[in-house]
C-alpha cells in the first residue's frame, strides 16, 4: 500500500523533483522508509534520479505488468482487486490451483515470464520474458459444473473485444479456446477447474497471450504469431491487460445473469471454425466433418462425414488450411 502510494506520487509529478519532506509528510512516514521503497522501485526498473537537495524525480517506468500499472486501466468491480505479480513462475494455472481455495474470487496472477506455461492436452506454451501476457484467473461461480465449460467461450470473447479495442486488428475463435490472428495462433485459453457432483468449487482460466514477442522457435513459425508481428507497432501491455480483464467482468456477469444464449451470438460471429471442414480429436477418438454452428449449450454441431449431425461439447480442434491442419 505505501509504495503503491509513493509511485502515484512520483507518477502525478513526472519529469519533476519531489522533496523527501513532502513524500514524508504526505506518505506519514520516515525518509528512511521513503528511501527504502524508492530503491525497491529502482530495483523493478522505474528510474528514479535522487538530488540531496530536491527529492526524487520519476523518469522512465518499466513494461512490466505490476497492480500499479495495470490498475489505472482497471474498471472491474471484483476481478483484479487482488492482484498477485511474479516475476518469473513455472505457471500461473499451477499456482493458481495451490491457492484457489483461499483466496478471493476474481484473484489474478500474473507472470512476466513462465517456464512451464502449458496449454490444452499438456502441450508446451512458450511464454518469453516480458513480451506476452501470463495471467491466470481464479473464479468461484454459483453454476453446476458441466456450465463451467462455457467459461472458455466467455474468456476467448473478452480477449478479441479487448484486442479489437486496443490493437484496432480483428481476431477470430478457433473453437473454443485459441484467438486466430491472420491465420496463426496469438493466444491460448487454458481452463481448469475443482468441482463435486453438483457445485463448483473453483475455476482457474489461464489466458496467453503472444503480444510484443518478435521471435518464435522455427517449429512454431507459420503457426503462432504476436501482436507486434502482425501489426509492426509494440503494443500496450498494461492497457491490453486491463481490457481484457474489463471485458472478461462484463461478459462473464452477462453469462451469469443471461446464460450463454446472451453471448452465443457472438461466439458464432467470431468463430473461424464454422463453415469450415474440421477434425476433432476427442477422449472417444478422432471425428472428421464440418463445422455448423455453436448451439445454445455453447457445442460445437458437426456434420460428420459419416452424414450424422453430432455436438461436441469439448475435443481439440484443427480446421482444414489453418495451422496444422492440411
């Protein structure tokens, strides 16, 4: 709290000195412990020039995605208000799932780096340092557990409208969890949950997203993208990072309250999948077809190519002439 307290200070008079008298009488605390918190904020990366005689003045502040720089972008009721930052962790979702149980519904953890980000069937996701976005939700929704299946659906939307808003680029959904940017993967949704018979326990969403990262191993090229490669501009992480989480708020209250005929719609309007010959890797086998529609319980209706309409409520998806599919 005081050195979220002393950086708004410093960022209200940016590119100006502040005395260590006035931080200290405005902070109620010693210059001792102003200095303290000051080299901590150097330690982040905040340049920080220090005068004897002047104070402090804030020069330049690191792309990194801590609760103070992300929460000027924040407009959420519940989701973000606690706010847990690593530097480097092994994944956001495991983490998440150590402390679910405890702690408070909308948590975030959010990483600048993970070494074992994972994704859908236990696959790998690559999460450099400081060009993406690593960020885990933890949610504790009042709904029966085979509802919770639709919360993929809800992150993959809130993700594109948050794109659309800040990137001004259009994003397609590959049934149910990766945003399509120009063909090629620019995020990946990892939805995990604890639940019994009839309650929920919680709901840990993990959201990846590819947004400044400018270089990708050569078995990932021509399948995974960024933002920044798509549109040659570096993009806001902090702002991205608050729309998405804006927007996850609103369209997860909206399925809450509306169900999932409310956001349906826009699922399908999104999607890249429809209309498209598909093949579904499911725990029953493989499923060869196409795509019809997203119905009201948010499945994917495929029309086999054994001629039987079918709907599929989860399964790992490739669309013929997209990514890996040819």
């Amino acid at each position: 709290m005081l050195r979220s307290k002393l950086l708004k200070l410093l960022k209200e008079n940016k590119g100006e000195y502040v005395s260590g008298q006035k931080l200290c009488e405005q902070l109620n605390v010693s210059r001792t412990a102003v200095w303290k918190h000051i080299n901590g904020l150097k330690n982040e990366g905040y340049q920080i020039k220090a005068h004897h005689k002047m104070g402090y003045m804030l020069s330049s502040e690191p792309d990194v995605l801590i609760y103070e720089e992300v929460s000027p972008y924040l407009s959420t009721n519940f989701i973000g208000k606690y706010y847990i930052h690593k530097s480097i962790i092994d994944s956001t979702n495991n983490f998440a799932k150590e402390i679910a149980s405890n702690a408070p519904d909308g948590t975030i953890i959010i990483a600048e780096e993970q070494t074992s980000g994972r994704g859908r069937l236990g696959r790998s996701w690559l999460s450099q340092k400081g060009c993406g976005i690593w960020m885990s939700v933890i949610l504790k929704p009042d709904l029966q557990p085979q509802q919770a299946i639709n919360l993929t659906q809800v992150a993959a939307i809130s993700v594109v409208k948050a794109i659309e808003e800040i990137v001004n680029v259009e994003c397609k959904i590959k049934w149910p969890n990766d945003i399509i940017l120009n063909n090629k993967k620019v995020c990946g949704i990892l939805t995990e949950m604890s639940s019994e018979i009839d309650k929920i326990n919680y709901v840990v969403i993990g959201i990846g997203v590819n947004v400044n990262c400018d270089n990708f191993p050569e078995e990932l090229k021509g399948k995974a993208t960024s933002l920044y490669l798509e549109t040659h501009s570096k993009i806001d992480r902090k702002k991205l990072t608050g729309s998405i989480l804006n927007n996850l708020e609103l369209y997860y209250n909206a399925y809450l309250q509306k169900g999932f005929d409310y956001i349906r719609p826009i699922c399908i309007e999104k999607s890249i999948t429809i209309g498209r010959q598909i093949k579904v890797i499911t725990n029953e086998g493989e499923i060869q077809g196409y795509a019809v529609t997203i119905d009201n319980t948010g499945s994917l209706v495929v029309d086999t190519k054994e001629a039987k309409r079918i709907s599929i409520m989860s399964g790992d998806v490739s669309v013929r002439g997209l990514l890996d599919y040819v």
